[in-house]
C-alpha cells in the first residue's frame, strides 16, 4: 500500500492538485491522508451496505441497466473502489458521476487505473454554489456517503434540498448514510488518539522514514478539520425531519454494522 501512496503524502505541498475550493483548513490534508485511514479500520465505506445498495438498484421503477449515479463528496479512490465493488454486476452497466469540491480525491480516482471497469466522470463542484446546477438533473441515483456531517446543522436542509434537483423527478432514488446517535467528543477523542492507536502504530512502523515524517505531519490538520467540519445527528427523528422539509419520503432504513450509521433510501414526494 505504500508505493504511490508514499509519493501523495510526501507531495502533499508541491503538488498543484491539492486544492480544495471551499478554502477550509485541512480539507486537502484529509483527502490525502483517507486511503490511510481507510487500510487503518477507521473508515467503513460503502461495502458496509452494498447489499442495500443493491437492492435499491435492482428495485428502480423503471428498467435501468445502464442508471447514472450521482455520488455527493468521496473520501479517496479507496472508498470510489468499494462503490464500484458494491454495485459490480453483470446485468447493470452504470455511469458514476462522482462529485467534490476539493479536487485531491477526484484527482486520486481519476489516476487508479483500476477504475477502468467503471464508467465514470469526476466534477469539482460545491453544492452551495451555483454551478453545481450543471449537472444532470436526471440521476437514476443520488447517494450521499456521510456528507451531510460535513456541513453545519442549519445547512444540512439547504444540502439535501439541492441533492433533490439532481435525482430523476417520481422514479429516482436517494441514498444516504449518516452516522446518528454518536457524540462529536467522543469523534474528537478518536482523532486525538489517532496515532496512539495500535493499527496506526503498526503501519507507521512499516513504512521508511519520510512517509512516517509526512503522516505526523499532515495529523494535526486532519484532526482539526475532522472535529470543526459540520457534525453527525443526535438522533433518526432529526435525520428524517430534515429529509422531509427537503421534500423527501423515506421509503426504506436500516442500521449499518455497529457504529456505521443509518442508511436511508429516499424518494421525492
């Protein structure tokens, strides 16, 4: 895991594709450092509810072999392949349109050659501006992958109201996953111990030197970005309160594994 990986956390600063429009503090830092976080078990990504995944595809009102799916922020290539695997299927064709405002982990999906089973387009785009208006309004499926977390409670109806333009009017479908119920001190404390952690102390004693030095380094901004950014929903009332000011139903709700959240199939009503 460490070949090219090493060469994005040493090139972390020179290299012009870490940019992220919004401007906020340790955005880059993030993407860079997810495929890590990933291989450490911190992260759980969409293989934590592929069948879920699946089930709402085979079940489209509509005959959609070939269905275009809209994908709301990505952590990596590492969580872009686990889509790709959940969603793997010889009776489905799909188009993933992934989408973010900070360029770093499009950057990333669009040079992992192992993507080319999957049809797929990156866009660096903000959903709270307006070009995010110029993409196809006429998504089969929209999924959100705990992105609502990423913005501030009294913009979290803003974000899914403008996930609803996008998704095909009566027969489209929305997919998210949030985590509920899990405290923002207790997410504080997981990214100050980060490097405490036994797997993070295994994996930094694996690799040479200057990619141990540029993991320590590129830390600090990863938890200050991590414990400011947004926040998780108390509890699933709030969660579906906010879905439907947003104009949607929930027509299906599942808890993941232990501590991956609730996932949510949603329809315009």
């Amino acid at each position: 895991m460490t070949g090219s990986l090493s060469d994005w956390l040493i090139g972390y600063r020179a290299r012009s594709e870490f940019r992220c429009r919004s401007k906020q503090h340790g955005c880059e830092a993030y993407h860079v450092m997810a495929p890590v976080l990933y291989t450490l078990g911190l992260f759980k990504s969409y293989e934590s509810y592929a069948p879920f995944i699946r089930n709402v595809l085979q079940h489209l009102p509509i005959n959609a072999s070939n269905p275009c799916i809209l994908v709301a922020g990505v952590a990596s290539e590492k969580s872009a392949s686990a889509l790709c695997d959940a969603i793997s299927s010889p009776h489905l064709a799909p188009e993933i349109h992934f989408f973010d405002r900070c360029s770093t982990p499009l950057c990333r999906i669009d040079n992992a050659r192992r993507f080319q089973r999957c049809r797929f387009k990156t866009h660096v785009l903000d959903i709270l501006n307006s070009s995010y208006t110029t993409l196809n309004a006429h998504h089969e499926v929209v999924i959100a992958d705990s992105f609502l977390r990423q913005f501030p409670s009294g913009t979290k109806r803003t974000v899914l109201k403008a996930l609803a333009t996008r998704v095909r009017p009566v027969t489209g479908r929305i997919v998210i996953r949030e985590h509920v119920g899990a405290t923002e001190e207790l997410l504080a404390d997981l990214w100050n111990r980060l490097a405490a952690l036994e797997p993070a102390q295994t994996w930094l004693g694996s690799v040479d030197e200057r990619t141990a030095a540029a993991f320590l380094d590129l830390l600090p901004r990863v938890q200050e970005y991590m414990k400011e950014a947004g926040g998780s929903y108390a509890d699933t009332d709030t969660l579906i309160a906010d879905l439907n000011s947003a104009g949607l139903r929930v027509e299906d709700m599942v808890r993941c594994a232990p501590d991956y959240g609730i996932v949510v199939s949603c329809v315009l009503d």
